[in-house]
C-alpha cells in the first residue's frame, strides 16, 4: 500500500457540500485501491456529515481525528482527517437524525476554515507528505468576510507556491480546456489577451497534457472575437496576439494543428471530435459554459441534478492540485443528497497525475 499516492483532500466550506460528498466519495472501497485518502479539515464536520450519510443513504463510515500525516492508518471504512479544531459540533446547525440543508451561506467561520484548510493542505504538499491536493468548493464571498482577499482557491495556490506563470484547466472527459484569465472582469478579460500571455498558457496546455500521460498534445487555441475578428472586422486580437503568440508556439515544437486561432462556436465541437487534446480559452465563460454544458446533467422530471461533473486543475505549480467544478451549494448542504462524481473525478485527476509524476522523476 505504501506505493499508493497519498492525496490530501481539502474539506471545503464547512458549511457547505464538501464533507458530505467527501464521505460518499470515500464510501467506494476501489479508492483504496488506487491511493491513500487524507482529509484536511474538521473532524466535527465530517463527522456529522457521516450521521446525515447514514441517516439518508445507508452508508457507514467512521471518522479518526489526527494531527500528522504520519498517523493516518488509511483503511476502508475510517476516513483519517487531519483536524484543525476549527469547527466545533455546536457551530454546526440542525441535527443529523433529521437531515435538512443548514441555511447558513456565507460566513467569515465557514471562510476561515475553509482558508485554514487549503494553506494547511498547500503546505503539506510543499513538504512532500501529500503526492497530490484535491480541494472541495469554497465560498469566494465567506473567505474575503474572513480577512482573507483571493478570488479563488488558484490565486490562493500561486501565492502559497510562489508561482507566477499559472493557469486553470477544466476537464470532463476528453474535453480540456486552459484559461488565458479567469476572475475578471469580462472587460478587463480582453485587455489581458496579450501575446506573451497566449504564449505561456500554450506551454502550459503542452505541459500539462503531458503530466496526465499524453504525449504528444494537440492544442487547439480560440479565437476572442466572433468569427476570429473576421481578418480585423471585428477586432484584431487574433491578428495583433493571439496568432504572434501561436507562431512562437510552433517554433518551439508545439503542437497546434490548424496553425492558427479557432472560431470559439466550433472550436469545442472539434474537440469534442478528436481535434485537441486540449483547448486554449480567451476568458473564464468561454471555457466553463461548454465544460459544465457536458458535465452538468439536470433531471427536470425528478427535479435534481443527474450528474455535477468535470475537475478543475491548476497548471503550472509544483505540486498537483485538481477539484471539484462546482460551487458550495449552500442552499443544499447538510441535507444529504449533494453528488460527489465532480469529487471522485478530481481525486482521479490527481492520482493519475501523482503516479504520472513518480513514473518521471
């Protein structure tokens, strides 16, 4: 077992969906197969979430509190979680033997933990006891309410890891798409699509194709324009960036099949054919609405959500860390009924990774 990757799960917002779909994701005996789960978080949230797992689904989990990595047994059944102490049962609204969502939303607590979570699970990569960190959903909102003013958890990554060339990948499936800028503004979106930037981001496509075992990537890069600009009509960001930025690519041996940008309304559907490998996006929505179009399946007759699926994967640090692709789902959380398949993807995304990087050092 000691051969197994080690992956350090960050509970996410106490209050929101990450302890109760960290249990259901942790009840599948084949996770122990292929790594050694650890949860950074509370034990006094997790444990109240296995109560609502029990109470609702029939799962039976336990919980072992510990402070070092070194002290987790990692056996089916008990989920070792490295407790911070910052949760206590009092701070947990409801009661488990009647499950029903919290109501709480943001809080500066629920930020504060959450923050706490992901620096500890951060550190204990940069350290070397964890191969790989996979973070559950934290609220944007709650953590700034804490003090703590990122606009994401991969700013807080860059900041901890010292990492300035970085950038968000989504996958579901076979469909990847690479962020050129993420929280912005969609306005100052278009001022950031310079050529050095496009040039980064391209690399950093290649290269992280490549940590998941893909050896030779075909990297398709969108246009931001409609159209490509239409040779300048429409705009010459493509003309005046993004093409100096592809040409530079293919100098150094990059692989980018049509040799210049692709309309962004067929750019997904080639993919999706085969094309790419992966896809270089201009803005945060250009990539996100088709990843969450294919991920995210809503059963409008039962009136709950089939499937909540894809991995969101920060490139260009120098440790691993995948998550889930969705929110906190604070109008739901502590009912029971969140879906973990975007936690069991990340967790996949991260020992695939793991073992990819032990196989090349």
């Amino acid at each position: 077992m000691n051969h197994l990757p080690i992956l350090g799960i960050s509970m996410g917002d106490p209050f929101g969906n990450g302890p109760e779909i960290t249990i259901k994701a942790l009840a599948d005996r084949s996770v122990y197969d292929r790594c050694r789960p650890l949860v950074v978080g509370d034990a006094a949230s997790m444990a109240y979430a296995a109560a609502v797992a029990k109470k609702v689904s029939g799962i039976d989990i336990k919980i072992r509190s510990i402070t070092k990595v070194s002290e987790a047994n990692f056996v089916y059944g008990v989920i070792d979680v490295y407790d911070l102490g910052l949760i206590r049962s009092s701070d947990i609204p409801g009661d488990p033997a009647s499950p029903s969502p919290f109501g709480l939303g943001a809080t500066a607590l629920g930020g504060e933990a959450a923050f706490q979570y992901v620096k500890t699970v951060i550190e204990l990569a940069m350290a070397g006891e964890v191969d790989a960190t996979i973070t559950n959903a934290l609220s944007k909102e709650a953590i700034n309410m804490a003090g703590h003013h990122y606009s994401g958890h991969t700013e807080i990554y860059a900041d901890y890891t010292k990492t300035s060339k970085y950038s968000m990948m989504l996958a579901h499936e076979n469909l990847r798409v690479v962020h050129v800028s993420t929280h912005v503004s969609l306005r100052q979106a278009c001022d950031l699509v310079k050529k050095d930037r496009v040039l980064d981001v391209i690399r950093i496509a290649d290269a992280g194709c490549k940590a998941i075992g893909i050896a030779h990537p075909k990297i398709g890069v969108a246009g931001l324009n409609p159209h490509c600009g239409e040779n300048g009509m429409f705009g010459t960001e493509e003309i005046e960036e993004i093409q100096p930025a592809i040409d530079a690519a293919l100098a150094e041996g990059i692989n980018i099949p049509e040799k210049k940008p692709t309309p962004p309304d067929t750019v997904f559907s080639k993919a999706l054919g085969g094309w790419y490998d992966i896809v270089v996006v201009m803005y945060h929505d250009q990539g996100h609405i088709p990843l969450k179009v294919k991920g995210f399946v809503y059963n409008k007759a039962e009136g709950h959500w089939d499937a909540v699926a894809g991995v969101n994967v920060t490139l260009g640090l120098p440790i691993i860390r995948a998550s889930v692709d969705h929110g906190t789902g604070f109008g739901h959380a502590g009912d029971g009924h969140a879906n973990e398949l975007s936690l069991v993807n990340a967790m996949d995304y991260g020992i695939r990774m793991a073992n990819a990087k032990k196989k090349n050092i």
